[in-house]
C-alpha cells in the first residue's frame, strides 16, 4: 500500500519524463524544480514544518487586533504514494491546510516543501510551476466544475495552462486517458456534458480526471464523498486508491468520516482546532484509540454491531472558538479527564506506541 | 447529506435521468478544438435558455414589441412614402385666403363687364397696399380702396371696403401706374397717350401719338443725383412705328417745369429694317446719369434692332432736360445672321424675344448684354453696344422637350425668366443665369404648370419667389429655385369666358410680409393672400396637395409618421451602444473589484458609490453643457451614469462565484489570473451582464428622451425626445395632440419591450423567480 | 443605540461626507470645462469698463490658479456662500429660500406616498398571484415605470389643465396671499404625475420582494400555523419584503430628483430644480453650483435617513 518502493520511484521517474513533455515553453524556473524534485524521489513528496494561518480580525477603532487561529503549528510528511488521513469536526482547521498545501491561500508561517523545494513564500510563474506538483478535489461535486464548461473543457484546461494550447489533438488524447482512468465510460458520451447533466458521482469523477491530467506526485482529497450518495461513496474510493496502484500519486484525505479513512488510508491524523492530536496508522488507530478526542469520535460512528457496547464518553460543550483559544491544552474544556495542569502548555505529540503518538499531557505523563 | 448549491438547484431544474437523447453525436475530430463542438455547444445552452424564456408571457410580448421596433426601422423606407427630409408642401402648410368683391355692374354703365382688365394695384406712401384699379375699354375705372385687416387663424387679410368707379377715355387699351413722386396713370389708346390723375382719373394731359400702339416697353423712371424727381421714359410701337415718350417731373428745384418729349422713327427707312415688322414690346436701356449710351432695342420678324435714345440736357444749375428723341439704329442682327452663325434656323420667341440680362433701372452693372430668344428654346447673348454675339445655348432638356419659347424676362436677381410650352403641350418656366445662358440649379431649376404660362412672370424679392398664372387658372408660386411654394386656383377659373389673372406683386406693399395676388375674373375682384398663414402642424388627413400625413405633421412641416420611423433607428443605436459600453464598463470593474479584492476593491467600490448616488439627472445636465449635444455625446452621457448599477450586481455575483470551488479548482490546475477571469469567471457573469444590458437599453432611451426635451439633444439628429422638444419649443403641446400622442407612445413601448425582455431574461438565470 | 449601531452611523455618515466631496469635485471640474466663463454674459456690454472687467475677473476667482479656486469654491459651498446671480443680481441664496422647501415638499412628499401606497399595493397583489388585480396592476406598473416623465406630465396637463380644466395651468399660485388649499390645488397634477411614476417601480419592486419571500420556508410555517391571512401577509411576509424595497430607496431617491427635475420644468413649478435647468442655459454659474449643490445634498440626505432606517430596521445590516 506505501508508494515507497521500486513502484514509487519507477512512477516519480515516469513523473519527471512526463512532466517535461508539457508544454516546455512556459517551463523556464521550473528546470530548477526538475532537477532538485526528481533527485530526491526517495525522500517525502510532501514535506510540512510547524504551517500557521491566523486569520485576522477586522478591529474596533484603536484597539488591538485579534486573530483567528485557524492552523496553530502543524507538521506532517507524505512519502510517494502515501494515503494520509486528516480527520476532524468541522471547523478545525482540516479544509486550511489543504488550502494552504496548495497555495490558494498564503500561510501566516512554516515551511511546505514538495520534493524539498519550499513554496510556502512562492508566487507568480514559479509557484504555478509547483501546482503540476499538487493537485485538489473538492468537497461540492458540483461547484468544482465550471457551470459553464462541458466535460472536455473543464479537463483540458490544466494542460492549457501549462501552454499546451498548440498541440490539440495530444490534449484529446490525454484527456480521453484520464476520463478512462476516472472511469467514466463510454469516454464520448461525456465529453461534452454539462456538469448539470452529470449525477453527483460522475461530477466527482470528472475532478478526479481534471485532477490526474497533469500526472501530479500528490493529490488533496477534500471530503470528496461527503456530498455523495453512501452507495457511490465506494466507487470513488476505489478509485482513489486504483490511482494510487497505478501512477503511485500520494493523497491527502482529508474527511470528517472515520469508515471513509478506514477504507482507503494508511494513516490517520486526528485535528483539533487547529492542531494534531493523535496521528497514527489507520488500524491502529480505530482499535486503539488514545487521545479522548479520539476516542470521542469514534464513539460516534456508528458499527453494525448489535453486540457491541458503547462506552460512554462524555465530552461536554461545544467547540471554542477559535478567536480565543483555550490557553494550553485546547481540547482541556472539553476534556473529562482535564486538569489544572492542562492549561499550562499545548502538549506535543508524543510517540506512545510504535508509530502512534498522541497530544496529551496526561497521556504523555502515563495517567490516562 | 447532499447539500445543494444554489446553482445546482437552479440548473436542476430537469434532474438528468437518462443521457441517451443528451450524448453528443462525435464528429470523429481527435481534437479539443472543434468548431462543430463549440457551436453544439453554445446551441445547448441557448435552446434550454430558450425553453425557459419562452414560458414567459411578459418576455415574448416584449420581444415582439422589440422585433417590430426593428422592423420598422429597418423597413422605414417601405412604411413610408416620405423620406425623411420631407416637407409638406406650402399648399398644405399655408391657408391662403382670398376675398372676393364684385366689381360694381353700375360702373360699367350697366355694361357687360366683360373687358375688365389687369388690375393694379398702388400703395401710395405708406408701402401698403392701398387701392386697386381695373379699368375697362369702354371707359371705366373701378378703383377699389384697399384695408388690411388681421386674418382668421393669423396672419394678414385683406378687407375692401368700398369702391369709386370712374369715367376715362374711351379706347384705352393699356394703363400703367406710373408711381415715385409721379402719382398719375399713364393711358394709352386711341393714338394718344393720356395722363390721368391718380385720384379722379381725369386727364391732366394729353399726347398725340400718331399712331395706335400695340407693344409698350418698360417705363424707366430715371433719376440721379440732380434729377432726383424722375423723369419717366416709356417707349411704345406697332408694327413699323418705334416712338419714346418722355416726360420730366412735376417739380424740379420748386419750379414747375413739367416738359414732355414725344419722337419715333419708322424702321422702314432703315435699311436693315425695311421689310421687317415689329413683332414684341421694344426694351429701354437706360444708363442711369450718362447721357450717352442709352439706347431703344426692339425686335422684328426680321432681326434685333437698337436705336440711340437721345436725352441732352443743358447744364448749368437748373440741370434741365432740352430734348429727348430717337437717333439711329445703333446695330441690327438678322436672324439669319445668328443662324449662319449657329447654322440652326432662328425664329423668334412668340411673345417676348428679348430681355435685358438685369433689370434693375438705376445700376448699370450687369447690363451689357441682351438675351435673344429664339422660338425652338436656344438663347443668344448679344452684346449691346455693337451687337454682336456672344454666346448660344438651349434650354431643351429631358424635361423640357422640343421646347417652344413664348417669352423672356429679366429680373432684379439678374437671372432670366423663360416661359414657354414643352411636350406634350404642357407649359414651362425656367430661371438661366445671363452670363451663360445655363438654366440655373445646374439645370435643375425648371417647373411646369398645368398648362401654359400666360402673361409676364413676376420676381418678388423680399418673399422671395416667382410669381405666375397659368392658362388653366392656377396661380403658382414658386421658390428661387423653381420649387413648388404653393399654387392657389382662380376662383371660376378659365370656365368664365373672360378673365384677366394679373400679379401686381410688385406694386402691392407688403405688410409685414404678406403678398397679395388680385384678379378679376368673371366681374369679380379676387384679393388673394400669396404668402397666407402658416397652419403647420397638421393634423392627421389628406391635404390639398394630395398628400395624406397619417399622424399629421409638425409645425416645420415634417410628417410625424416618418419621423417617428426613421427616429427607431437612432433610438435602437443609442440604446444598444449605450447599453454595451455600460455593461461592458461595468463588467470589468465589477470582476476587477470581486475578484482581487483588498485596496482595488475599496477604490473601485467608493467610485461605484459616487456614481450610483450622484442625482443622475441634474449632473447629466451639466455634463451635455459641457460636451456639447450630440449623439455620441449622450451615449457616453448614458454610459456614465449606467454603469455603476452593473457593476455593483457584477461584483456580488463574482464574490458569489469565488466561493465555489471552481474558482479555486482553476488556481489548483495552474491557471493565471487572465484565465480564470476571462475562462471561468466572464462566461459565469456574462448572463447577468447580459440582462442588465437590456435593462439599460430601456432607461437609456427614456434618459435619451428626457435630456432631448431639456435642450440638451442633438438638433440635427432625429429622435422621438427632440419630436417632443420642438412639440414644447414651438408652443404646441396643448394643440397637437397628434404630436404629442406617437413620440411618448413609441419611447413608452420601445423602453417597455426591452424591460419586459429584461424580466423574462431574469426568470431565466434566476430560477426563484419563475412561477411556482 | 448600541456601539453596533454607532460605529455603523459613523461609518455612513463618513461615507455621505465622502460622496459629497467626489461630487463636489465632480462638478467643479465640469464646470471649469464649460466653454464660458460666469462673467462672460456680463462683459458682452460695451458699457464694461476694463477696470471693471478686472473687477469681475477676480470676484470670481479667475485671477487664480485652479487649484486656489478649487478650495474656494469648497469653501463656499460647505459654508453655504453662493455669492449673488449674474442674470438677476440678487444673492442666490434669496433665489433658493423659497424654492428649497417647495421642491422638498414636491419631492419628498411624492416619494413617501408613493413608497408607502406601492408597499401595500405591491405585497396585496403578490399575496394573490395570477388574479386578474395583479395583471392589471402588474401592466399599468410595467407601462408607467417605463414611460417618460415629462411626457405624463404634458398628457396630464393637455388633459386635466387643457381639455378638462380641472386643475390650473402653472404649478403655483399665482395671486397672494395664498391658502394651503390653493397650493394644493395647483401642484396636484405635478404631484400626482411624481407619484404615479415612482407607484410604478415600487409596486413592482415590492411585488418581486414579496413573490421571493413567499417562497421561503418560515411563511409556510406561518400558514402552517394557522395564523391569518392578513396578519401573515403584513406582519411576516411584507416586513420582510420591505428591505429590499429600502435598498432601492437610494437609487430611486436619485432618479426621483431627476424625474422632479424635468416635471417642474413641464409644469413651471417655481422649485429648485427649475431654477438650475434655467442657471444652466443661461450659464448664470454661481446660481447653476448653489442648485446643484443642494439637490444633490438633498439626494444624499434621502439617502442617508433611507440607510439609518433600513439599519433600523434589518439588525444584519449593522454587522457588515
């Protein structure tokens, strides 16, 4: 299941070859990127140091101003062909890395590095150089197409943006390709659909295809079955993974829906407000769950278990806000086994088990 | 949970079930671009827009009000028979009036009256139209006292009170008023030339003549710097007879020294002349304070002759004429010469072959030439000092065919009137230019009545026009340029047996610039009003001169149905360029400002502001002061002030649109700035854009109309606001409701169309309107 | 009033300040483009003696470069200096006491009415879509909205002042002293003919506003609840549908203004709006600046109270 391996790198190879056949013309900076990416296809596709977003907040007159504190310092690294899972409630953040990993917004701090290279601070031709690098699917199927646009133009256009405009009959062909691999089939049936005319699923397929076109090393899946009928969820999955077997393309998945990462993930992060609490192997995770967020969550999902008992967590209140984050620990008002203590510091992320570590303070100290 | 975006819900409206009847037939091109691909395509998309429009009652009543306003535009020339210079002619636009008078049966003793002459008409000191005279052969004169009188609907009528008949000669065959200082009638007949009182016509002298005259020249009423009291000269001939009669003034330096000269000569004793017969009225040429050089010219069957006129005068204080007589034959053509000049054969015109080329007695500029017309329509030039020719050209044209020349006439313009008639019998009148013999107008300048011409044309300076009557009994007036002013008919017409049309426009004063045309006809006086009173605007009807003005005219004279046709075109272009431009102007800001946001967004958005809340009205004013009235300038006025509304909508819409994830999707898959905004978020817009554009074209023409009625239009261009500014400048608003009605009407439909369009349109993109 | 509420006045009140300004610059530089000077009617009398000439030269500034008479001119404006009239030669602010009051009244009057009337008339009609009130009221509104003003106002007056009689030919009393009665009397047709205008676009606006609220959830619930009609249509639905209609206020007060304008041109109404369309052909400057400097504090003003009320009356407004 890792991209690691004879298969990833013979695919980041692939990548590089592929990746100079478009549209060389526009390409000047990005030789730099050529060289330094490829030469270090052993090392971590995706690279994140201590990322920042504060939000800041339009003030009164005269008085200071205030931030949200949307992303407070997270770090992760993706290996080639690694399915990473960032699960969380709505709100904590999870939707801004993603953002921000693909610089559609600037982070506030931190370092992203796609194959070593830092695009944290990068703008203009250069950074549109980096996006063949990283490619997104979005929540609403239907609001990530271009209304618009029929199947064929909405597909086309990444290879028009890197200047393929001079070679049609290429786009055609690498845009039936994708489609192929998006499984939409019959290819010419869809080719010059509107989105309106595509049910939810073949909408998501489309951006999958849109997304795969430029042969990216990584792809951020942004909740993209949450909005699909349950019977349909599979399917997608399944081809994410399927994208996985046979390009090797790493993927963020990003959800709120533990069964979702369970399916297709090796690992799991769990976010809170901001901040990691609990990161580990997908199996590991769902049995052994350590952080009470975690264990709150995965209470709720719901198992068609008769059998089995619940145990009953109590997480009282509602989330903070995120304008004024509880000082220290920020899950500690919500926490039933919180502390004076906790308020002191935001705990690290510390290896409990082999390959599971877990923000905690009690945990870390061994009480919980 | 599947939440839906309200696009989704919108262009959801049919869930796709089945795609079969949806796939697209491929073409077999392998590539992206395909021009069969694109226009599937947009064909899609317009046929489901269409779908929804049409469900829209409001959008297709609007849209058929649209397309006839297109119609009418474009068809204009068919719905119309008028361009859209027309004019209603002056027989519409003028009500001319006339009053008739029997002429009194007891001042012809009872006497048929049916040799009643030419009348005349006097004005005395005051310049007004004061009396006139018709006399008769059998020896009464009726003078008629003169009122001028304000007329019914305006202008100047005219009242004749009462009437004087007197006794004169019998036999007299011509009178002539002789006026300036020298207020008598001069009558000629039964070979005496007789000076009757202005007042009682009774003969103060007497001359005997010798012989009985049928041709009577012009009378010079010469004056200069000593003489200013004015001697007259009138010159008088039969057949072999040519005699001047002279006659110096009453007073001169307060001494009555009244002389008269009488002399002829018979043109038999010259030898040039011997066989020839005098044929038309000889001409005097007078050259005012020379002496010399003044001369008789008279034609015969045979040729031109010219004969000293001999005036001495004995000096000294008392400048005193001592004689006055006829010397010799200066110079003589021959037709025959002219024609072996021309090789042509020349016969004279049948009534009056020659005309001094300018008539004005007191210049002498101008005069050097005599205009000879022969009968088949050519014209020589004879230069009167040695006469010679000059020049030779004809009048015949494609509209005067074989033409048959009755007469020529010198004007105080110093153009040459010539009458005659053309194939097929039908007469003509033209004005040519003496200096070349070319018809004037670039031989445009021709008219021709409904029959002959009869009697001498007249020239009124201060109308100006030309003045004729034509043998069926029309009276036509004419511009300068030969142009159909308005024609009047002879009350009895030429049914009565005997009926004398004269114009005694020369003599009748103006009064404050009415023209009257009097004669008699059938023992009536007929007073009738040449220059009449202006009725424009018209009502709706068929007028006199066979036109029908559906909708009636303006007060210029214009017929308001075309008008109001050709005006769609100018209302259609301002509407739709000024429509574009806004919501083209409008768009770019609005994306600018939705899309990048920060500091541009706040610039764009203040200046939005401004514009939105600026009294649109009052400002726009002051901007048409600035920049001047014109089409161009109103556009850009409209533009203006429309364009902060559009982008106000635009930027919602875009900050709308930055939301969804295409956006973003687009940023994700490398595209620029320039892409997404013209790839995905100009097409998204452009719905929108396109529907506030239809709005604008309904406001633009109402803002059109109104800036038109403050004054701040384009004159020279045709709009239904500038209709309606005349309507309000020209005073009418209360009293033509004709064309009051179809302007406001048509910019009420036309701005009411669009709107509808507008609304239907906006059922279209935005779903929650449509009816449940 | 809390500090919500506050800082949003504060906020619009600098806004209108702002507004104004641009206007007032706006116009100042149109005005320095127009092809005459204020002098120029004046000194056409041969009777001017140069000295006098210099004289109105520096009266009005001309002496100066631009940037001086601009803030001379803001000056003057702000503190409501207008100087005197070149074709009267009285104080132009004599000209505008009595005017500035009839052309509120005119104006301000009218739009009050006709908002108020168009509420009522436009939620009722859209309470009953389809029926054959709302066809009606629906084509007259869409015929009116789109007619031109000044055009009403002549068929108007060729009707009622001409053909009937009913009403007097000019918009004012003539003969002093005068009753209320008879100012009413004389500028019915004029109001009347604003009123029917603005009606138009009201009525539709609020119809569109209401069809849009009616669809929305919480008025099902109500009926659902089995609440009225009436109460239903006025105390839910219409509240609801109004503040649109308060957006549209601003524009409208715009137009309004305009549509003033032109019809006390048609009707002679004796009211600021007359006096600038005259100032303005005669070139008659310091009269044309006062003019349109009021009207267009008079826009604002509309504006302003439109945008207080509105945030009176919507609380979300007050949070943006």
């Amino acid at each position: 299941m890792n991209g690691n391996g004879p298969e990833g790198e013979a695919w980041a190879a692939d990548g590089k070859d592929k990746a100079m056949v478009v549209g060389d013309d526009e390409l000047k900076g990005g030789d730099e990127v050529e060289k330094e990416g490829v030469q270090k296809t052993e090392g971590n596709v995706l690279e994140v140091e201590d990322l920042k977003k504060y939000y800041k907040l339009k003030g009164e007159l005269f008085s200071k101003p205030r931030y949200v504190k949307a992303i407070a310092g997270v770090s992760f690294n993706i290996k080639p062909g690694e399915m990473m899972g960032m699960v969380g409630e709505t709100g904590c953040g999870k939707t801004v890395v993603a953002r921000l990993i693909v610089r559609v917004e600037d982070p506030t701090g931190g370092a992203i590095r796609f194959h070593g290279v830092d695009i944290a601070k990068m703008k203009g031709k250069k950074l549109r150089q980096f996006r063949k690098n990283a490619q997104m699917i979005f929540q609403d199927p239907y609001a990530s197409l271009n209304p618009r646009m029929t199947v064929l133009q909405s597909v086309s256009e990444p290879l028009f943006n890197y200047g393929m405009r001079k070679e049609p009959e290429k786009v055609y062909t690498k845009v039936v390709k994708a489609l192929e691999d998006a499984g939409l089939l019959p290819v010419k049936e869809y080719l010059e659909r509107f989105p309106h005319e595509l049910s939810g699923g073949e909408r998501q397929r489309v951006s999958i295809a849109r997304a795969i076109i430029l042969k990216p090393s990584f792809i951020i899946a942004d909740e993209p079955v949450s909005m699909l009928d349950v019977s349909i969820r599979a399917g997608i999955m399944q081809l994410l993974l399927s994208l996985r077997e046979e390009y090797g393309i790493a993927c963020l998945l990003i959800t709120h829906d533990f069964s979702v990462a369970r399916y297709v993930c090796d690992n799991i992060t769990v976010m809170y407000l901001g901040r990691f609490v609990e990161k580990a192997e997908t199996e590991e995770l769902i049995q052994n769950p350590i952080h009470p967020y975690t264990k709150a969550l995965l209470q709720a999902v719901p198992v068609a278990d008769p059998t089995r008992e619940k145990e009953e967590l109590p997480i009282s209140g509602d989330i903070p806000s995120p304008i004024d984050t509880p000082s220290g620990c920020v899950f500690r008002t919500r926490c039933p086994y919180a502390i004076d203590s906790c308020a002191d510091s935001m705990p690290e992320l510390v290896e409990m088990r082999p390959g599971h570590k877990v923000a905690c303070h009690r945990v870390a100290r061994g009480e919980i | 949970m599947e939440e839906k975006s309200q696009m989704a819900e919108y262009e959801e409206a049919e869930p796709p079930r089945s795609f079969s009847h949806l796939a697209q037939e491929d073409d077999g091109t392998t590539s992206v671009f395909s021009w069969k691909r694109t226009f599937a395509r947009h064909k899609k998309q317009v046929l489901a827009g269409w779908k929804i429009y049409r469900k829209s009652r409001i959008g297709m009543a609007g849209m058929i009000i649209m397309l006839s306003f297109v119609f009418m535009a474009v068809f204009a020339p068919f719905l119309t028979p008028y361009d859209p210079d027309f004019i209603a002619p002056a027989e519409d636009v003028f009500n001319a009036d006339y009053i008739s008078i029997p002429i009194p049966e007891d001042a012809a003793g009872g006497m048929a009256a049916e040799s009643w002459s030419v009348p005349m008409g006097s004005s005395g000191s005051t310049e007004a139209l004061d009396t006139i005279t018709v006399y008769s052969r059998e020896g009464h004169a009726v003078q008629f006292s003169v009122d001028l009188i304000a007329a019914e609907g305006g202008g100047v009528g005219i009242d004749i009170p009462s009437s004087e008949s007197y006794d004169i000669p019998v036999g007299i065959d011509v009178m002539l008023p002789v006026l300036f200082k020298n207020e008598m009638f001069f009558a000629i007949g039964n070979e005496a030339l007789h000076e009757l009182s202005y007042d009682t016509f009774t003969t103060s002298r007497a001359t005997e003549l010798g012989f009985e005259p049928t041709y009577y020249s012009n009378l010079w009423n010469r004056w200069s710097l000593t003489n200013t009291e004015g001697q007259l000269f009138f010159a008088m001939a039969n057949e072999t007879i040519l005699s001047i009669y002279s006659r110096t003034p009453d007073t001169s330096m307060g001494m009555s020294t009244v002389k008269v000269f009488f002399d002829k000569v018979n043109i038999s004793s010259y030898a040039e002349t011997a066989d020839d017969v005098i044929i038309a009225d000889p001409i005097i040429i007078n050259l005012a304070d020379e002496e010399n050089g003044s001369m008789v010219v008279v034609p015969t069957d045979g040729g031109v002759a010219a004969f000293e006129l001999n005036i001495s005068y004995s000096g000294g204080l008392f400048n005193t004429t001592d004689n006055v007589g006829l010397g010799d034959m200066i110079w003589y053509i021959s037709y025959e010469d002219i024609g072996d000049q021309y090789s042509r054969d020349v016969e004279p015109a049948l009534e009056q072959p020659i005309a001094i080329s300018k008539e004005n007695p007191s210049e002498k500029e101008g005069k050097n030439r005599i205009i000879f017309a022969s009968r088949d329509g050519y014209l020589y030039s004879i230069f009167r000092s040695n006469g010679t020719l000059e020049w030779s050209t004809t009048i015949a044209s494609t509209q005067i065919r074989s033409p048959e020349t009755m007469g020529i006439y010198p004007t105080y313009r110093g153009v040459i009137i010539v009458t005659g008639m053309t194939e097929p019998g039908v007469g003509f009148i033209t004005i040519v230019d003496p200096e070349n013999g070319l018809i004037e107008g670039g031989g445009t300048w021709i008219f021709t009545p409904d029959s002959a011409v009869i009697g001498r044309p007249e020239y009124v300076a201060s109308i100006p026009a030309y003045i004729f009557a034509s043998q069926e009994g029309t009276i036509y007036i004419l511009e300068e340029t030969m142009e159909l002013r308005a024609t009047f008919s002879i009350p009895g017409g030429t049914e009565t047996t005997t009926s004398y049309v004269g114009n005694i426009v020369n003599n009748i004063g103006s009064y404050q610039g009415n023209y009257f045309a009097v004669v008699t006809s059938d023992g009536k006086l007929y007073a009738q009003s040449i220059t009449g009173t202006y009725v424009a605007p018209l009502p709706p009807g068929t007028y006199p001169s066979g036109n029908t003005y559906h909708l009636g005219t303006d007060v210029f004279g214009h017929d308001i149905l075309t008008n109001l046709l050709y005006a769609t075109r100018t209302e259609l272009v301002i509407g739709i360029v000024a429509a574009v431009l806004s919501a083209v102007l409008g768009t770019i800001v609005g994306i600018m400002a939705g899309y990048y946001g920060g500091w541009i967004d706040s610039v764009l958005m203040r200046l939005t502001d401004i514009f939105l809340t600026l009294p649109m009205l009052v400002v726009a004013l002051l901007f048409a002061a600035v920049l001047g009235p014109s089409i161009l300038n109103i556009i850009i006025i409209i533009a203006i002030f429309s364009w902060a509304g559009v982008a106000r909508v635009i930027r919602a819409q875009t900050l709308t649109l930055k939301t969804r994830c295409f956006i973003d999707a687009a940023k994700v898959s490398g595209a620029s700035d320039t892409t997404i905004i013209f790839r995905h978020l100009a097409p998204n817009v452009l719905p929108l854009t396109f529907l506030y554009m239809v709005f604008i074209v309904s406001a633009a023409i109402i803002t059109e109309a109104i800036l038109a009625f403050l004054g701040m239009g384009d004159q020279t261009a045709v709009t239904w606001g500038m209709m309606l500014q005349y309507l309000k400048i020209s005073g009418n608003t209360l009293t033509a409701p004709w064309w009051l009605l179809p302007p406001g009407i048509a910019i009420t439909m036309f701005s009411l169309s669009f709107y509808m369009m507008g609304r239907a349109f906006d059922e279209v993109i935005n779903p929650r309107l449509r009816s449940r | 009033m809390d500090t919500k509420m506050k800082r949003y006045l504060v906020g619009r009140l600098v806004q209108t300040v702002i507004v104004l300004f641009s206007i007032l610059t706006i116009t100042f530089v149109l005005f320095e483009m127009l092809p005459a000077r204020p002098y120029d009617l004046l000194m056409q009398s041969p009777l001017m003696k140069p000295s006098q000439k210099e004289y109105m030269i520096r009266l009005y500034g001309f002496d100066k470069p631009v940037l001086d008479r601009y803030f001379i001119y803001m000056k003057n404006m702000l503190t409501f200096k207008f100087g005197n009239s070149i074709s009267q030669g009285r104080p132009v602010w004599d000209l505008l006491s009595a005017r500035i009051p009839r052309t509120l009244t005119l104006f301000g009057l009218s739009v009050i009415v006709s908002y108020v009337v168009g509420a009522v008339v436009g939620s009722i009609i859209a309470w009953r879509r389809g029926g054959v009130a709302d066809g009606t009221a629906v084509v007259s509104s869409l015929v009116f909205y789109n007619m031109p003003s000044f055009w009403i106002g002549l068929i108007f007056l060729f009707v009622f002042s001409f053909k009937l009689g009913w009403f007097p030919l000019t918009a004012w009393p003539q003969e002093v002293p005068y009753s209320l009665l008879d100012v009413a009397h004389h500028t019915f047709l004029p109001m009347i003919t604003l009123v029917l205008l603005s009606l138009a676009g009201t009525i539709l606006l609020m119809r569109t506003s209401m069809l849009e609220v009616i669809g929305e959830d919480y008025i099902l619930t109500a009926v659902a609840k089995g609440l009225k009609e009436r109460t239903v249509l006025f105390r839910h639905a219409a509240r609801n549908a109004t503040l649109p209609l308060a957006t549209s206020f601003v524009i409208a007060f715009a137009f309004a203004m305009g549509g003033a304008v032109v019809l006390e041109q048609v009707f002679s109404f004796p009211g600021v709006g007359l006096l600038y369309i005259r100032s303005l052909s005669q070139l008659d400057f310091p009269v044309a600046q006062a003019t349109l400097y009021i009207l267009t504090l008079m826009v604002l003003a509309g504006n302003l109270i439109a945008d207080i009320l509105y945030a009176y009356l919507d609380p979300r407004v007050r949070l943006e």
